[in-house]
C-alpha cells in the first residue's frame, strides 16, 4: 500500500480543475456509452426470455448480432475511457451520476478534491477514508444552505 501511495499523482487545484475539464467529454461519453449498453442488454434479454420460451422461433438473428455487436462496442468505449480518465491519475467514484475524485492534499492531509457531472468546477474535498457523504466545500462562500462545515 505504500508504493500505492508514492505513486499515487496529487493534484493542486488549479491541476484538478485543468484535467476536469479536459476529462469531462470523456466522462460523459462513458456515461452514455454504459447507459446505451444497459438498454442493448436488456434488448439481448428479451431475446433471450423468447427464445427460452419459443425455442428460437420468429427471433430475428441478425437483429441479435447486430445487438450484441453494439453491447461490446459500448463495452469498449466505456472501458476505454475509463482507462484514459484513470491514466491521469484521477479516481472514476461513481460512473452513474459521473463522481470524479483527484487526489490532493488540504490543510497538510491526504484528501479528495470531488467533482460530478453539472457542478461548474471542482468546489468540494472530503478525506479519502470518506465518500461523497463527507464532502465539505474548499471556500465556505461555496456552502449550501443550511450546510455547516464539520
């Protein structure tokens, strides 16, 4: 674990801020790309349930090559972005709603500076025995309401 954290990239802020946005189309590339392979997959599935029930009567084969062609394509692009945002050193937390965390240090501890898809920039740290949960804002002018600094 610790050569894991000698190698481990830290990023100032302005460095977060700079790979966020250079990472952010390829982000969100990902997240389409995984939600176009869940609806091929179901597709796939449905397939599937018919041809178990019909025993493989009026299932049209081309369509399912056709699908399951698309499924690994989607596969790959997600996979391959994932790769691309992990090679800079950046943590992928959370594919779904588009959580990234960059590995930085504030106030002389190892921390978390997050971001998500729709926050304008990054505006948030939390420890990195924490999760999103345990956010706390970089500049308390970025508080929410009734949000209080811990």
């Amino acid at each position: 674990m610790d050569e894991e954290r000698q190698e481990q990239k830290l990023f100032t802020l302005t460095e977060a801020e700079r790979t966020r946005r250079e990472l952010e189309p390829i982000l969100l590339d990902a997240m389409e790309s995984r939600r176009k392979a869940a609806d091929v997959e179901q597709s796939l599935s449905a397939i599937a349930q018919r041809i178990q029930v019909q025993g493989g009567v009026l299932i049209s084969y081309e369509k399912a090559a056709r699908l399951r062609i698309d499924y690994e394509r989607l596969g790959m692009n997600v996979k391959a972005a994932l790769e691309k945002i992990e090679s800079t050193g950046c943590v992928v937390k959370d594919l779904d709603v588009g959580l990234l965390d960059f590995p930085s240090i504030v106030n002389d501890e190892e921390v978390y500076l997050c971001w998500r898809v729709g926050e304008d920039r990054i505006r948030y740290f939390h420890r990195q025995d924490e999760g999103f949960a345990g956010r706390k804002p970089l500049d308390p002018r970025d508080r929410g309401p009734g949000e209080s600094i811990h």
